[in-house]
C-alpha cells in the first residue's frame, strides 16, 4: 500500500509538471471559496470532537482509578481516542496550511 501511495504521489507530481494548466481566474475564486468554506467547517468539527475527546478521556481516567480492574481497557481506550483525535487534527494542521499559502 505505501509503495502504491508513493508511486501515486510520484507519477501525479510528474503529470502535473507535464501538464500546466491555467485557470481562469473565476476558477481560483471558486475554488479558494470552497476550500475556506471546507476549513471553517473542518475547524469546528476538530474543536468539537477535540473536546468530546477530552470529556471521554477524563472518564476513563477516572474509571481507571474508581476500578482498578478496569485500569488496562480504560488505558486502551484513551490511547485510541487519542490515535484519532491525532490523525484528525494533522489533517485540520495541513488543511489550514494549505489554505493561507
């Protein structure tokens, strides 16, 4: 899968050497429109699940130290929610980066 993905990004790279083309400036509009609107949409929904993640966090901190037997599932599961709060924020990271260059 990643030589795929490396094979992919390289032969679109070349294409995209190859092949300039030029927009129109309506286009550009339009496009950095949708991308703001798809920011802005994207920024909140990392804050909200950011913050839904820190709520469920806490829970499971608090039940690791209620019941100890629970301690290693607790553990696991907050290791998972921040797995994927990680991989959303990087994408919220790179959509604004992309988006104020």
């Amino acid at each position: 899968m990643s030589v795929g993905l490396i094979l992919g990004f390289l032969g679109g790279g070349i294409k995209t050497l190859v092949r300039r083309r030029a927009y129109s400036r309506e286009e550009v509009q339009k496009t950095r429109r949708l991308l703001n609107w798809g920011a802005a949409v994207l920024k909140y929904t990392t804050f909200a699940l950011l913050l839904l993640g820190l709520v469920w966090c806490v829970y499971f901190l608090i039940l690791g130290i209620t019941a100890p037997q629970q301690a290693d599932y607790a553990n696991s599961m907050s290791e998972l929610i921040v797995a994927v709060l990680t991989v959303i924020s990087i994408l919220f990271a790179f959509v604004e980066f992309v988006r104020r260059k």
